[in-house]
C-alpha cells in the first residue's frame, strides 16, 4: 500500500533557474492530495506525469504568494479540461476565497465544477479530513501570516486472523472484529488463546507532517512526535539565523533541532532562499544535529514503506 511523498517545488519566496515555489503532492493508497501551490505547480505535475484531475483535495498552508499563487492557474485548468468532480480546498478562506472569486469573475469563468471551502483555525490544530483509513490534522505555526502545517496520519488497521486457526475453531460471528481490534480468545471448551497467537501483525500507521513557513517553534513537537517523515522549512543557515528569526523563517540548524526533539524518523528541509546556488551548506548544517536529514529535489519521490 502507497505513502509516497513527490517534491514538486522547493524554493522560497521567488523560484530560480532550478528550483520551483512550494508544492508537494501525496499518494496514499491511492487517494491524491496537494499540499500548497506556488507559480509553476500545474507545470511542474506536466513535467513528473501527475494527472491533474485526480486530485480532489489541495491544502494551502497560508495567503503567502510562494504557496499559493499557483492555484487561480489550476483551477481555471482543470475547468477547461471538463472537471466536474467537486474540488475541496482547505485554507485561510476569507482572503483565499476572494483572490480566486475575483480572478473568476473579471475573467467571466463560471466553472463547471463546484469548489468546496474548507475554512482553517490559526489558533488550534483541527481535525480537517477523514475516510475510512486515514486523517488529516493542522498544525500550528509561527509564521508572519497565520500558518498551517499538515499531519497525515493512516488509521490503524485491524489485525488478520491466522487462517490456520479459523480452520481450527468456529468462532462466533460476533467475536471477529473484537479479536481484530486486539482482544483475546477463549473458546466454548475453555480454552485461551493469546491475540497475538491468533493473528497476524499490521504495520504502525504511517506519518507524514508538513511543516511550511514558521520560525523556530517547540509548540509542535508533541503533535508530530515520532512520524515517518517530517518536512521542514529551513530557507537560511545558521549564519542568517537573525534574517530568519525577522522573517519569521528557520535555519537548517533549527529544523534539525526540532527534528531531533520530536524524534522523527527522517527529515526532509526545503524552501531554500534563493541566494544559496548549492544546498551543501544547509544540508550539512541539519546533518550535524539530525544525521538522517534529505534534500528536497523536485520530482523525486520519498516513500514510506
């Protein structure tokens, strides 16, 4: 079953030759999501064989314009390609609401489609998705503009009984989700078994936290505490940390430091500044605190396994 993470753009603030503005597309079992959407995004998901149409939930972390100026493009696209599945957008809606209406109405666009609006809290983590085997939460962060991150969690699956065993016994019809769900067993004669006799291991729920634009802030860990992967901001080095702390940004160095505190499993930084031509310096500024640390690169993928 897929958890594949897709850099489609990794630049702050204003893209380069090389690197795009932020945008991160999720497969999970094969449930599409986008997380933010700078200038290029829609170009960038042409260039790595995304189709565009299968998304159906886009998350936009803030107003900011490297997050999310690229979506007015996508959304005109895909009306103009025929969509007519609802497209749901989570966002600080008031401000995102208006910048896409007036763009739709100076443009005279009437979509064929409906846009549902999802409005985000900048106070409290919510609880903004969920199906039958996974969520999506906010996390809160310190930003200039009110700032979400998101954590997509799996849902814990219920354990499979050993076929062996179902061939052995003739369990009650009710007693099959309460021995999924962990219970033991004990038969009509008296017998006992252990639940983890009887049935086969699942893997832990798989994590991904997404944490865009926020200065320095230990308010998060307890929230991101042990996922799969975390991507953090880290658009400065250590030198620039009193840039960073005024733009209210992190250092590759800070990125690391909550990594390490929130002891995840790996670390993804991105949203480098445009002046650093080679990452080099930033990654092995993360490194020298959280030794499993990765290098946004757009079209590759970061699977959870």
């Amino acid at each position: 079953m897929s958890f594949e993470l897709t850099i489609l753009g990794c630049s702050s603030a204003t893209p380069t030759r090389t690197r795009h503005q932020s945008s991160h597309f999720i497969n999970i079992n094969n449930k599409y999501f986008l997380v933010d959407c700078g200038e290029g995004t829609q170009q960038q998901l042409r260039n790595f064989r995304i189709r565009l149409q299968q998304i159906n939930h886009i998350f936009i972390s803030h107003l900011h314009g490297d997050h999310s100026q690229g979506l007015i493009g996508m959304v005109s696209t895909m009306h103009l390609l025929g969509r007519k599945e609802d497209l749901h957008i989570y966002g600080f809606i008031e401000g995102l609401k208006q910048i896409i209406d007036v763009q739709l109405k100076y443009s005279e666009t009437i979509l064929n489609y409906k846009i549902v609006y999802h409005n985000l809290r900048s106070d409290i983590p919510e609880k903004i998705y969920e199906d039958d085997s996974l969520t999506v939460e906010t996390i809160i962060l310190k930003h200039s503009l009110p700032c979400c991150g998101f954590l997509f969690a799996e849902k814990e699956k219920p354990r499979n009984i050993k076929k062996e065993f179902l061939e052995k016994e003739n369990i009650p019809f009710e007693m099959f989700n309460k021995i999924k769900s962990g219970e033991d067993y004990i038969n009509p004669e008296g017998v006992f078994y252990k639940n983890e006799e009887i049935t086969y291991p699942v893997h832990s729920p798989r994590k991904y936290a997404y944490c865009s634009d926020t200065m320095y802030t230990e308010s998060i860990v307890p929230q991101i505490y042990g996922v799969d992967i975390l991507y953090h901001e880290a658009t400065f080095t250590e030198d620039l940390k009193s840039a960073a702390k005024e733009k209210f940004h992190s250092t590759a160095f800070e990125a690391a430091t909550i990594a390490k505190t929130a002891n995840v499993k790996e670390l993804i930084i991105g949203h480098y500044s445009a002046r650093y031509k080679e990452l080099d310096p930033l990654l092995n500024e993360a490194r020298s605190i959280f030794k499993n640390t990765y290098l946004a690169e757009e079209g590759k993928k970061y699977c959870i396994s």
